[in-house]
C-alpha cells in the first residue's frame, strides 16, 4: 500500500511539472523580455510581478500576482486574479475565467504572449 501511495504521489508530481504548451512573447515594452522569448507551461502557470510566478514579468503595470493560465477539462483557461490594469485576451479585457485556444494572444501590463500548445 506504501509503494502504490509513492507512485500516486510521483505520477501527481510529474502532471504538475510536465510541459503541455508554451507562450512565446510577441510583443515586449520591457528590456528583461525580448521578442520572440519562450515560457513552458506546466499545469497551473502563475503570471505576474512577483519573482516567485512561473512566469515572472518585471513590468511596474502588471501585478505582483496578475493572471493564473491553467489547464482543465483538456483545455487552457486563463483567469485575472483582480489585477489593477487587467488582463486582455485577443484585445479584449477578461472579467472571468475564460477559455484559450493555440494562437490566442494574452496581454499583461507591456507584454503580450501568444499559447501555442503541444
């Protein structure tokens, strides 16, 4: 029973880990965040200010914790966590938990990011 516990909690690490998709950053107000930089995306991507998200965006117009992208349902939502400025999907200011599909493209603060996924 033990064993079966370990490898139910390996398996549960690894999903949380795995790479399922990726942002490739567009378009880029920031010297730290060129054009063209790649994020892997895991299971439950944070985006924000705060060096401690997945993907951490040094920008003074995003929040230190701004948007959640996370994968449910076999499919990516992408969510605002009350940001101040807000989070922009396809030039439009999402108010709830909203699907995303492969091309769209996701604006924090001065950066925009389009998913492509595996």
């Amino acid at each position: 029973m033990l064993w079966r516990d370990i490898r139910a909690a390996t398996r549960a690490t690894l999903a949380r880990t795995q790479r399922i998709g990726q942002l490739v950053v567009l378009e880029s107000g920031l010297p730290e965040i060129l054009p063209g930089a790649i994020f892997p995306l895991i299971i439950i991507t944070s985006l924000g200010r705060a060096p401690t998200n997945a993907i951490p965006l040094p920008d003074d117009t995003a929040s230190l914790e701004h948007a959640l992208l996370h994968w449910r349902d076999g499919r990516w939502w992408l969510e605002d966590l009350e940001s101040r400025n807000g989070t922009v999907l396809n030039g439009v200011l999402i108010t709830q938990a909203t699907p995303v599909m492969a091309g769209d493209v996701i604006g924090i603060g001065r950066v925009k990011l389009k998913l492509e996924a595996n």
